[in-house]
C-alpha cells in the first residue's frame, strides 16, 4: 500500500523541543525505509528472474568449456608428451577441476576421470571434504562456547582468596543480576505501555469505523473497508499509519500532535523506534538476499539503480570469461603452448624446482 507523506510536528522552521525533534527524524527515517524496502524487494526479485533467463545459463556454457579443457588435458596427459614434472602438474589440474564440476555443476561424466588421477575416488574424497568442513564448524562452535563459559566463570583462583574478598566479589555479581533484573523490568513495563498506546489509537478508530451497528449500507461498506485498513495496520504494529489514519478521517488534526503530552510522546517514540528496527532488519535481509545474486556489498545495495549495473557488470565479467576460455582452449590443442603453461604452474602448498627445459 502506497503510504501517504510524512507526517511531521510542527513546521520546517519550527522550534521544537527534543522528543518532538525525535518524532520528526523517527517519522522520516520510517517513510525513507518504507520506500525503500519495496524498491529492494523489487530488485531482488528482478534479479532471480535475470539470474535464471541471463546468468545461469552463461554461467553453465562457462563451465561446459571447463569441461572440454578437462577432456583435452586428459588427452594431452595420454600421449605421454611431457616429462613427470609436467604430467604431476597436468594431473593435479584435471582432479582438482574434475572435482569441483562434478560437485558443484552436476558433470558426472567426469567422475572417471578424477578417479584415474585422483590420490582417491570421488566418493572417498566427498566424504574427506564433509568430515573437514564439519570439524571447521565444529571447531567455531567450541571457541563460541569456551568463550562464552569464559565470560560467566569467578575469577581465577576465587576459592583461594579469603572470605572477605570471596563476600565482596559475590555482592557485586548480586548487585550486577539486580540492576539486570531492574533493566528488564524497566523494558518490560515501558513495553506495556506503548502498547497500550498503539492500542489507544487503534481503539479510537474501531470506535468510529466498526460497521457493525451501521444502518446504511453504503456506509457500512465503507466503514468495513476503512476497518480493514485500521485492522492490518494495528497488525503490523504501525503507529505512525494509526496516526496518520486518525488525521485522514479527522479523529485528530494537527494540533493534537503539536499538543501531545510529554509522557504521551516519549512513548510514541519508543513504538516508532520498534518499528525503525524492524524495518531495518528488514532491510538488512533483502540486502543479504541481493548481495548472494550479485555478489555487491550488501550495505551498497540501496537502489535498483546500483544493483542492476552490478548485475549488468556480473554478465560483462562472465561473457569476457567465455571468451578467453575458448580463446584458451583453442591454444592449448598446441602441446608447447600448454607447457608453458605447466611450467610456471604450481600444485599448492608443493615446493617444486624446475631446471630442465625439454619435454
């Protein structure tokens, strides 16, 4: 739904104090985000149709040419061209990319040929892969832990230090749960009360609108339509569309907002935090969503715009790729050329030590 303008206290020059000033940035932070938020939507679901039409299938003619590199390396490797150096080299390579197109691309038909130059079969290798990744996580999960026990354990040696000292440190643990406990308190009974003033406002509008006790029935067509609007908006906890809601239908005018109480504000305030936060969440996670399409920093994704040209940039960089991997492919049907290659090639994390320079 279209949401109508901001809806501010007082005029731009105005002299406001700081919980109306606070409103007013609260009110325009929302109405940024409310615009905002579609507009993002709108791209990522953009981008998953341009992923599936445009990228993929680049993506996969991309990979279909990894896979004849493959099958000409492996051809090269049979005549027996190259001395050991070179065939170690020439066979790590067809593993390694045999290895990730099976995985990740689904070419199956390659599982031969890992398994002719690989230490292992592939279904061994999958399962060293899995076992790896687990322990990493494993691992993560530990240090997470450990830390966290950290935070929570008595100093170091506490049951050495004289009862005294043991008192003073177990008060002040004491004292710390308590101001916790006061905190949470505090937050539990502001909570209570901006939603009852959500629910204030909301009540007054059911008040005027509830059509159940309309006579007419034009009017109480109306009066359901504006219930359902009232009714999904108290929903969603949205006590800047209540307000605006009660200024459209002329429950309240403008000076009810330049004459809100002190109290009455503070706690408006807190309600359209609430909703600055979620809202950002919000935002966040359709971010995330369109950094994982296009690989753009989420915090940069913040139009159509900006995402679209990296989108367009994506293709650019994969259309390229095309090209020299056929360009590639067409070099290394020539043997030395594919040596040359080889020879300035480096298995990781292999110290290797290359003299010669015959075939």
């Amino acid at each position: 739904m279209q949401r109508s303008s901001v809806l501010r206290i007082g005029q731009p020059k105005t002299v406001l104090n700081k919980r109306q000033k606070e409103f007013n940035q609260l009110s325009e932070k929302i109405e940024q985000l409310d615009k905002l938020i579609p507009e993002l939507r709108s791209s990522y679901f953009l981008l998953v149709e341009r992923v599936q039409k445009e990228y993929n299938p680049l993506v996969m003619e991309y990979q279909s040419f990894r896979v004849e590199l493959v099958k000409l390396m492996d051809r090269t490797y049979e005549k027996d061209l190259y001395r050991k150096l070179y065939l170690t080299k020439l066979g790590y390579l067809i593993s390694e990319i045999s290895f990730d197109l099976i995985l990740n691309y689904k070419f199956e038909e390659l599982m031969p040929l890992f398994n002719k130059y690989s230490d292992v079969d592939f279904v061994t290798a999958l399962r060293e892969l899995k076992r790896t990744d687990s322990q990493l996580i494993d691992s993560r999960l530990l240090a997470e832990e450990n830390e966290i026990q950290d935070e929570n354990n008595l100093p170091d040696q506490f049951h050495e230090l004289d009862e005294e000292e043991q008192n003073r440190i177990k008060e002040e643990l004491r004292a710390e749960k308590a101001k916790a406990f006061s905190d949470e308190a505090k937050r539990f009974s502001a909570k209570q009360k901006t939603t009852k003033s959500v629910r204030t406002v909301y009540m007054d509008l059911v008040k005027a609108f509830h059509p159940d006790r309309e006579t007419d029935e034009a009017e109480k067509i109306r009066k359901t339509e504006i219930m359902q609007r009232v009714t999904q908006t108290y929903q969603d906890n949205n006590l800047l569309e209540l307000l605006k809601l009660q200024i459209e239908f002329e429950r309240i005018d403008q000076d009810h907002l330049e004459n809100l109480g002190k109290e009455q504000l503070t706690y408006y305030n807190l309600v359209l935090k609430e909703q600055v936060e979620e809202l950002e969440k919000e935002k966040e996670e359709i971010q995330q969503q369109i950094s994982y399409l296009c690989g753009i920093n989420p915090q940069h994704a913040n139009s159509m715009t900006t995402v679209v040209v990296k989108f367009n940039t994506n293709i650019n960089e994969v259309k390229a790729e095309i090209k020299e991997i056929k360009l590639t492919l067409k070099r290394w049907q020539e043997p030395s050329v594919l040596k040359a290659f080889l020879k300035t090639y480096e298995i990781p994390n292999t110290a290797v030590f290359d003299d010669e320079d015959d075939f």
